[in-house]
C-alpha cells in the first residue's frame, strides 16, 4: 500500500517536472516538495554533484535527469587522485582526456602494458605485468580506481586469454584497490551481463560484476553502456551493429539500446567519481546519459 501511494505521489509531483521516470519525460509541478518528502523518508537518494536523483521503490529505481541542488565549486571539493586501468581503450582515452581538463582530480595514476606517453604534470604512467601483482599491487592507491580494461576475442585468441583479460586482470586490480583503501570504484561492463547467460561475453562481464560486488569496495558503480559509438573504429562486427541499430531507432524500435558515444560514457565516469554516492548501483543503457551531462 505505502509504495503504491508513493508511486502516484511521484508520477503526481514530478510529471510536469523535466524528468524522465522509466524513459518517458514529464514537464514541470512543485518537484521539490515530492523530493523533501521522499529524501525525509529515505526513499530517495540526491547527488548533487552528478545532477541526477534516484527514487527506490519495491527495488524498482526512477532516474530524474534535472539536478537537485546546485554543483559544488571545484575549490570546494577535495583534489582526488584518480587510477586508470585501460587508458589506451576507446572509453578509456576519453577518461584520461576529461580528466586531464578537470580540476578535481589533482593526480591521474595510469597502469598500463606498455608504456604511454601523457605530456601533462598529473599523469604518472606505471608499466606493469598484470599476471604478477606482486611486483605493483603496493602502488595502487589514491581516490578513485576507474576500470576500462578489456579485449576482444580476435585480439585475445582465445577465450581463455580473453576471460583473463577481462575478468582476472579487472578483479585482481580491484583487490589490490581495496587492500590499499580506495574507497571507489567505477566499473565499464556491457548491457545484457549475466553471470548465467549462455552467451560467453555476457557471462563473463556479469562474473566480474558479481565478484567485484563482494570485494567490500565502499562506493561501486558499475557502468552498462549499449552499443559504443568508437572514433576510427576498427571493429567491423560492432560498427555493423551500431548502424543497424541506428536503423531500428529511427523507426522507433530499441531506442533504450541506442548507440552511445565513449565521450558520454566517459563523462559519466567522471561525474559519478566526484559524487559523494556510497553503496552499489548499476546503471545501464541510457541512464548513462543522466550522469554525462
């Protein structure tokens, strides 16, 4: 009964509002007297920071892109030090550029296979065997660890290689984050992961959401994103993709699958690491969008 009184509460009080609830946008009336009663009664969580709120009812989660509060000035903010895994990937080299530019993060600590060259003081490259975490485990630490790595089945030759890419290289950095006190952790994975889907790719993501969820990380995002929109994109099968899809959008069918740009999956990787969320969320496929702007 009290959550169906909220779910009518909230389409009654957010439908003028400039919000999306479950992707359908609604116009503005009195948003803030739902958001006062919902944050009293803990049903309603406010990032000011990333401009985006949730409404947990019954496990069910409501996104509102509009921002509630007004942004924190950088000056105010604690100067973080950021961690990259994957900084040479097409997500990956969008986040280390935004980074870059962003005034909050004070020091961006790369680890890497090979060596990259980053002509900016705030970067500090560690070359590193990911199949020796001895020999660099103890140099993990700052703020926040952002994971972009991963390969691809032609890349990686195997399934085998693959899965140690994408999920042991992954979890055994995240370990290492955790025992060093990094407090957050943001997580690219894939739309559809599953750690009982048939399908391999699928599995494996959801196996490593699965596990990184256990680690007792304080703060976890993990990040679902749709089909990525890549610049130079060598991949046939996924530039296939996003062009059919883009096809079937424009008639209006999987429009919640619609092809992202790693730019937006970046700048939300961003805007979550400098929110002050704690707990465990997964956001996915166009809700992505509600952290980028």
């Amino acid at each position: 009964m009290k959550s169906m009184f909220l779910k009518l509460l909230m389409f009654r009080t957010l439908r003028r509002e400039r919000f999306e609830i479950r992707g359908r946008p609604f116009k503005r009336l009195f948003p803030m007297i739902f958001v006062i009663f919902c944050s009293n009664a803990g049903f309603v969580q406010v990032s000011a920071e990333s401009g985006v709120s949730e409404l947990v009812v019954d496990g069910s989660v409501f996104y509102c892109r509009k921002k509630i509060g007004e942004r924190m000035n950088n000056k105010q903010r604690k100067a973080l030090t950021a961690i990259v895994i994957g900084a040479t990937g097409a997500v990956g080299s969008d986040l280390v550029k935004q980074l870059r530019e962003d005034d909050v993060f004070e020091n961006i600590e790369i680890f890497s296979r090979r060596n990259i060259v980053f002509d900016h003081p705030k970067f500090h490259v560690h070359v590193i065997d990911f199949d020796h975490p001895e020999t660099w485990k103890n140099k993990v630490k700052g703020d926040v660890l952002f994971s972009c790595l991963g390969t691809t089945i032609n890349q990686a030759g195997s399934e085998e290689i693959q899965w140690k890419v994408d999920h042991d290289y992954q979890l055994e950095f995240a370990k290492a984050a955790h025992e060093n006190g990094v407090g957050k952790y943001v997580l690219i994975s894939s739309v559809g992961a599953d750690s009982s889907s048939r399908l391999f790719y699928l599995r494996m993501k959801g196996t490593l959401e699965d596990n990184v969820k256990k680690l007792g990380i304080p703060s976890v995002t993990i990040l679902q994103p749709p089909g990525l929109i890549r610049k130079n994109s060598d991949r046939f099968g996924e530039r296939f993709l996003v062009r059919i899809l883009k096809i079937v959008n424009s008639i209006g069918l999987f429009r919640d699958q619609r092809p992202m740009k790693t730019e937006s999956v970046a700048a939300a990787m961003v805007s979550i690491a400098k929110s002050d969320f704690e707990g465990q969320k997964t956001i996915s496929a166009q809700h992505i969008l509600d952290y980028a702007q």
